[in-house]
C-alpha cells in the first residue's frame, strides 16, 4: 500500500482532514498526518519512507527531498509552490503539482475586505470613502485575479488588469479592460492589486519607481508574496507620498518600522490569512489527495509545475 504523508506545520482544519482521509480511504489508500512539526530535522525523518506528500506552505529543500528515496510526488495544496525546491525534485524525478484555483475565491475576499477596511479607516468611526465607482487595476489575472475582478465588480468598481501571459480577449470577455502598458495601469488606478509570483523575474519589482507612479490617494493590495516587494522603496514610498497606503497579507520584514510611523496608512494581517478559510483548506486539501491518486492510478500530472 502507497504511504502518503501529510506534512503541516500549520495543520489543516479538522473538517478538512477528514474529508482527505475520506478521499483517501474511498479509493484504499491509507494517509497519516505529520502535524506542528518543530524542525526540518523532523520533517527529514517523517519522509524517509513515503512515497506521497501534501503540504501546504512547509520547505520542501534539497535535504528533505534528498531524506526522501521513495518519495514520486508532492502536492502543494494552494497555489504558490515557490516553497520547494524544484530543481531538486526534478533530479530525483519527483513531480510537483499544486492546486490552482482553490483558494483563488478565499484571497479574493480578503482583498476586497481589506480595500474596504481601509476605505473605512479601520472602522475608527470618522467618514471614510467607497469603492464603487473606484478603479481597481490587477496585476496578473490568474485565478485569483479573475475572482478578484468578479467580487471587485460586485462592489460597483471599474476593473483593469494586466498580464501578458494572457490572452486579452480572455479579460475582455470578463468585461475587464486590459492594459498593455503596467506603468499606464499604476497611473490610472485608485487601488492595485498584486496577484503575481515570487521568482527571478518579479522578486522587488514592485519598487519605488512603478511606486511612485501610482494615483494621488492609491493603494496598494499584496496577497501575494513578500519578496515582490521592494521594501527599501516602500519605506521610501510612505515617506514621501503622504497620501500612500499599503495594505498586505503578508508582513515585511520591515513592518515594525513602517507600523510606528504610518499606522493608519497600513494594514497587515498576523499571519498569511489569503486561504485561510474552512472553504479553502477542504478545498486545497480534497484537491491535492484527488491528484495523489490520478497520479497513481492513471499517471496524470495535469498540475505539474517543474
């Protein structure tokens, strides 16, 4: 019988480890659950015999995978899967899928409720602003992109976005108007709304530069990843554009400093919340037990991502 591991320092719900379990033992698999796990010695000896793991945001590196001989595959259940090392999982043949567009609704949400929160000035009791009528610009019009444009137009909002690795007519068709050009979209929108990856590519692109072209009065949405930003230019940014907020899932490295000197311009949740909802977490988690089994039982790796 295939051993599969779930390995999470942040557990999943109860509700949604037992549908995996169910997933799992409808088709005779048998899973066990690796729990708040302390170190990445731990988790190196809790995969010296598996063949399949889910994970959600835990480090898969060399040394885990290289700890692994049985291992064949890993599913990231969300949709960021810059937390393994893939280059590595390819030199053992290991395949890496993720799960798209089964937290995209949950982020969605947050984006819109934090744009709102701030709108209100965090509910202080003085006049705040709304969003209808606003425009809202997307960074990348993925799954999450394209649920943050459905919700945003819930609201009343004008909705842009730009991607290249898109087809325009696919945006267009969403009733979404596209930009070609990002710095035009920066220039046009009261609010923007990052939805892109962490890689090589786009780690502090988001900088003082394409900053600084934003609206009087704009904000800046990250539900994405940290290392997107550039945050020796967001400092730069909040001290010379008073008018300036960010609002963020994902604390900077530099929040402290940026919390003491423009509280009421930021918000940052405690911890990473874009899926954490019971929806998301049985949604994320019954998607990655299903593509452990199609890829057992029929080969599929329709989710590959190395």
């Amino acid at each position: 019988m295939k051993k599969i591991l779930v390995a999470t320092v942040k557990p999943f719900a109860g509700a949604a480890i037992e549908k995996i379990k169910s997933v799992f033992e409808k088709e005779g698999y048998s899973v066990s659950f690796f729990e708040k796990y302390e170190s990445q010695d731990d988790l190196k000896k809790a995969v010296a015999d598996v063949e399949a793991l889910i994970i959600r945001s835990d480090k898969i590196t060399k040394e885990i995978i290289d700890a692994a001989p049985h291992l064949k595959i890993v599913v990231r259940a969300g949709a960021g899967y810059d937390n393994v090392d893939l280059a590595a999982a390819s030199n053992h043949d290991i395949v890496v899928e993720n799960t798209p567009g089964q937290n995209s609704n949950a982020v969605a949400e947050l984006v819109l409720g934090m744009m709102v929160f701030q709108a209100r000035n965090h509910f202080n009791g003085k006049p705040g602003t709304e969003l209808k009528g606003k425009k809202l610009g997307i960074q990348a019009y993925g799954h999450v992109g394209k649920n943050v444009a459905r919700v945003a137009k819930g609201f009343g909002m004008k909705v842009f976005a730009y991607d290249p690795f898109v087809p325009k007519e696919v945006m267009e068709d969403d009733g979404v108007t596209v930009f070609d050009n990002l710095e035009e979209m920066y220039r046009t929108c009261e609010y923007i709304s990052l939805h892109i990856p962490a890689n090589e590519h786009t780690i502090k692109s988001i900088n003082f530069d394409l900053m600084s072209k934003m609206k009087i009065g704009a904000t800046l949405v990250n539900t994405a990843r940290k290392e997107i930003i550039d945050e020796e230019g967001l400092m730069k940014m909040f001290r010379e554009r008073s008018d300036f907020t960010y609002l963020s899932d994902i604390k900077p490295d530099n929040h402290e400093a940026i919390e003491e000197e423009f509280g009421d311009r930021c918000f940052f949740t405690p911890k990473k919340m874009g899926a954490q909802t019971a929806e998301a977490n049985i949604n994320a988690g019954v998607a990655a037990a299903k593509q452990i089994i199609a890829f057992f039982e029929n080969g599929d790796k329709k989710f590959q991502v190395n």
